[in-house]
C-alpha cells in the first residue's frame, strides 16, 4: 500500500530560483530606469569614443565593457512579393466568350526568383506548373494545369501586365 504525503495537484516547487529573463543588457525592469552609458572617461576625464560594441578612451586606454550599444530599429523590408497580395488576372486570348472570365494569381518567392500561385479560372483548384511545348520561345509564357485537366497559359499582353489564354 502506497501512502501519499504530497498533494499531486499542487503546483511544483523549482529546484533552481527562478529570476526573470531580461530583454537586453541595458534593460533592469519596468520600475527602473535604463543604464546611461558613460561619456566621459573615469580615469582622464576625455571624451570616451564608441568602438564596435564598447566605447574606449584614445588618451588613457580605458574601456567600458558594461557599454551597452544603440538598438537600430529594423527597416521595412517587406516587399510586395512577400504580402500574400492575389492578382485577378484577364483573360487575353481569342475566343470571345472567355473575355469576362479572370482567375486569381498569388506571387510566391522561391529561393532566388519569383512563381506565380495560379486558380483555375474553370473549377477553382490550384494549378501547377508544366512544361512548355517548344515553340513560340520568344514569347515569355508559362504554362499551367489543375488535376481536373484545364490548362492555361500567363503571357504579357503587350501593356506591361500579364494575362491568361
């Protein structure tokens, strides 16, 4: 028969203090001010240059290693590819029952270059990429299918914007 001392559903105790991460150097809590780092040399009384990640003293040779760093706030670098914005994409081919037909295109970056996410503009799946057939070379088309077995074509139409036959 086994005797239980302890209730299991308490909270546990931690075998090793835990203190409160800080969120960088310079950073000492909410209720306390952030360190000022010092301008002046202690020593020689100089003005005290920054050097990569501390700032030193050019006379005397005095360091201060507790020298914490200006955070750079990070530039937007988003760019339109990465913004998950979907293009709706006319159709430029001949037949002139198509002509009110469009289909939705995502851009995807894929490594170093740029794919296009293609719907099908018949039943609405996702199509992939497939091969070209080898001729019209000069024209820069690519060619896709869905599972159902539609196949488009995204071409420029000669306006500088794409579209699909």
């Amino acid at each position: 028969m086994v005797i239980q001392t302890a209730n299991p559903f308490a909270p546990a105790i931690p075998r090793v203090p835990v203190t409160p991460r800080r969120l960088h150097p310079g950073y000492t809590g909410p209720e306390k001010t952030p360190k000022v780092n010092k301008v002046y040399c202690p020593k020689c009384t100089a003005r005290l240059t920054v050097n990569y990640d501390e700032s030193e003293c050019l006379n005397c040779g005095y360091v201060d290693h507790q020298y914490i760093g200006l955070v750079k706030k990070s530039k937007n670098t988003h760019s339109v590819i990465g913004t998950g914005t979907r293009f709706i994409i006319r159709y430029i081919g001949d037949f002139e029952t198509l002509h009110d037909t469009v289909t939705h295109v995502k851009v995807y970056r894929v490594r170093n270059r740029v794919t296009y996410g293609v719907r099908c503009p018949f039943c609405g799946d996702s199509m992939n990429q497939s091969s070209l057939s080898g001729r019209k070379k000069e024209i820069r088309e690519e060619r896709y299918k869905c599972v159902s077995g539609h196949r488009i074509s995204l071409a420029p139409n000669g306006k500088g914007d794409i579209g699909w036959r």
